[in-house]
C-alpha cells in the first residue's frame, strides 16, 4: 500500500483526491487546504482526515508520497519541506515560479533519493501520445508548423499570467512531439484587467529544421477553445483536446478556379482520416504513472529536469513580453 498526502484541494486538487482513492493499493491518509470549505465534503464522500496544517502531512511518518496542488507561489517552500522529510512528491505545474528555486529542488530530490515528479498533464492525454505515433511513423513527413489554441472566460489568476498557466501546456506538448526544446522566442501580451499579469498572449517559437510553433492563449474569450495543428510536407493533422478528436488531412496543391463560384465550391483539404483515440483520463494516468514509479523505484517521464526547462521557457517568454523583441534560448545547465 502507498500512503500518500495531498496539499490543496481546491478547483484541481479535489480531482486528485478522487484519482488517487480509485487507483488501487493506494490509500489518501490526509488533506490539507487553508479554505476549510474545501476539505469538507472531500472528507465527507472519502472518509479522509483533513487538516489547516499543512506540516502534519509533511511530519506524518506514515505518509510516504505528497501531492501537491496549490497555487505556484507555494511550490518550492512545499516541495522543499516535503523532500526535506524525505517523502516523495508530486507538484503540479508550474514547477516553481522561477527556474533557480526549481534547480535547487531537483538537486534536492536527487540527494535525498526521492521522486520528483511535476504535473505536466498532457504527456499522458491518449490524443497527444497518438499524435506523437503518427510523427514517429512519419505520417506527416517534416514538421513545417505548429499551432496550439488555449482559450477560454476565466477569473485572471493572482499569482501568474495566462502564458505561465495556459501556453506552459503547448510549451511542454510542443517539446514532447518534436523531442527538442525551442532555440528563440516572440511574445506578444497584454492585461486587459488591471493585473501586473497578462491575460491574453502570444507566442512564436523556432525549433531546430527551420520548424515554427504559435501558441495563442487568453481568459477573456467566451467559447473554451482546446486544439492544437501540425502541418507537415506530407500530411496535417488536428487535435481537438475536448472531444479528443484526431483528423489528418492529405491536402495537396490548391486547384485552379476561374469564378467566385468555383472559388466558393473548392474545400482545399483532400481526403482526411479520423483516427481512434482511447478513452483514457490523463489525470488517472499521470498519477498511476506516479505511484508505480515510487513502487518500482523509477525516474518519472516528466521529472524535475524537464518541469524545470518548461519553467524556463516560460521565463524566456516573460523577457520577450518584456523587452518587445526575440529572444535567442540556451536552455544549457
């Protein structure tokens, strides 16, 4: 049995709890969050202590694993007193608000000989892992460009903007299709509410082979809008990350036409193929993912290394935003 113990259980968290008391040989010893509010009816429908204080998680010998679900600004203080007392952590992302603290904490788990393992969700969505087969199969040939819409009407958060908490997913879906990390940024952004934070942005990235990846994010659009497109020489493809609906494309060179009329009949996408995707909840995934690293004694697919260069990216970003120009990125350690 793995007893584990989860720090914040407010609008993400709660489903972790869920997750968690459904994997088996797993068991949740405890909750804490500062909202009392949201401990109640968590320990009301799974029978589970909660608590205001975090530290009687973190000093609870029996508890062997932590997951951490709070707000950004709390992860590296939590993270490091977790590992600390030599528990096993999972952190959702962003890792940590800047890429120093997140440095210092994979040094951390590394000495202490603890799992460090951060939320980066979509490496386990059964749409991108097939999106990622057809790539490797060389369906689509070379990539050519990539684009990834993430927008919906949400309260601004307090302690990040929208391309820390929207664009940091199709930073890290992007770098897991191409296996590579980005060598420049452009970023474009602004506040509309009267945040130190933006709440819509842009962002142009440049791979390695002339590739180009666009990343638009905001919480101000009204229709929740998840998609991602890949277009590549041979073929293209979408993802639709709500239904989880895969289409690739074999569009070849646009026809002739000689009227508006004919201009109207032309769809320009060639035949196109649906492709069957599991239905699998990538959260469930993620977190048995976890656990049976912790049984097995295995590094995690989305270790600290790697929450860490997404922290960067997102760091590079804000320089970008900041300065008004491109950015050339050395994500070298």
């Amino acid at each position: 049995m793995v007893n584990l113990g989860v720090i914040g259980v407010g609008t993400w968290g709660k489903n972790h709890v869920r997750v968690l008391s459904e994997l088996p040989g797993v068991s949740v010893l405890k909750i804490s969050d500062l909202v009392e509010a949201n401990m109640h009816r968590l320990a009301e429908i799974y029978k589970i202590p909660y608590t205001i204080d975090y530290r009687e998680i973190i000093n609870d010998i029996n508890i062997a694993a932590v997951n951490i679900c709070t707000q950004a600004s709390m992860h590296y203080v939590l993270v490091r007193e977790a590992l600390e007392a030599g528990k096993h952590v999972f952190v959702e992302k962003p890792f940590t608000t800047n890429s120093k603290d997140g440095k210092e904490l994979e040094k951390l788990a590394r000495d202490k000989d603890r799992i460090l393992m951060v939320g980066h969700i979509f490496r386990f969505n059964p749409g991108v892992e097939r999106v990622k087969e057809e790539i490797q199969k060389g369906t689509l040939g070379n990539i050519r460009f990539m684009y990834g819409t993430r927008m919906g009407l949400m309260t601004p958060r307090n302690d990040c903007g929208v391309i820390a908490d929207f664009a940091l997913h199709d930073f890290d879906t992007f770098c897991y299709l191409l296996d590579e990390f980005p060598t420049e940024i452009t970023t474009i952004g602004t506040s509309y509410n009267n945040s130190k934070f933006e709440d819509v942005g842009f962002c142009t990235l440049r791979f390695g082979n002339n590739t180009m990846a666009n990343i638009a994010v905001s919480w101000l659009t009204p229709k929740k809008v998840r998609e991602l497109w890949i277009i590549g020489d041979k073929k293209s493809l979408s993802l639709d990350y709500l239904t989880q609906e895969i289409q690739i494309y074999n569009k070849g060179i646009v026809p002739k036409y000689d009227s508006y009329g004919e201009f109207r009949l032309i769809t320009q996408e060639g035949d196109d193929v649906r492709l069957f995707v599991p239905a699998k909840e990538p959260l469930k995934e993620e977190l048995f993912h976890f656990v049976d690293c912790i049984r097995n004694n295995k590094q995690p697919k989305v270790g600290a290394h790697i929450g860490n260069k997404i922290v960067q990216l997102i760091e590079y970003a804000g320089r970008s935003l900041e300065e008004k120009r491109t950015i050339a990125i050395d994500l070298n350690d």
